[in-house]
C-alpha cells in the first residue's frame, strides 16, 4: 500500500480502499435538488452537502468502500484519480471529525 492509498487524521485514523463507513446514529439527511443535508440530531446542527458530497454520502449509505466509491466519482464527474481520491479521503475524514460518519466495522 503507497502513501496515495491511505491517509490518517491527527489520531491516527486510517482511511484506505477497503474502508467503509456509515452514518452515526441520530444523523439524518434528506435530498433537495442536487444536494443533501445532514442534521446531526443530537447537536442540533446540519450541514449542507453539495453535489459531489452528496454523491459520496449516498454511496457510503449504501455501503460501498471508499475504493469502489472512488472509482464511481472518477467516473461520474470525470475527475483526475489522485485529485479525487484525495478529496474524498479528505471529505471522510472532516465528516467523521464532525460526527456524522464513523468507520464500519461489520
């Protein structure tokens, strides 16, 4: 595994092609247009999820692992590989910091 295919936040979080996550319980979200928004329900706060977020949160719902969620993105929105690849893991990562996602352990 290269340095390109996993990333960790500061406590050691590591994120690679096989990761899946979900949602954290209490977080909902609901469709609107091209976008998504999150209510983290036991905060009291939401969050506003644009297209490509949106995308990347419906398919962690689904249960995808980041490396097919990665492919689909690259496909979808015809984006450079490492570009996407990037972002996505840096999205997983602020979305767990907020605590609306968590890593799948099943």
């Amino acid at each position: 595994m290269t340095d390109d295919d996993r990333r960790a936040n500061a406590t050691g979080l590591l994120l690679d092609r096989e990761t899946r996550l979900r949602c954290e319980s209490g977080v909902l979200s609901s469709r609107i247009g091209d976008e998504i928004v999150v209510l983290a329900e036991q905060r009291g706060v939401y969050f506003g999820l644009d297209e490509v977020g949106a995308f990347i949160f419906e398919w962690v719902g689904r249960g995808h692992s980041l490396g097919q969620i990665h492919a689909n993105i690259t496909d979808a929105f015809d984006s450079d590989p490492q570009t996407a690849w990037d972002d996505l893991v840096d999205f997983s990562l602020q979305m767990i910091h907020l605590g609306l996602l968590v890593r799948d352990r099943s």
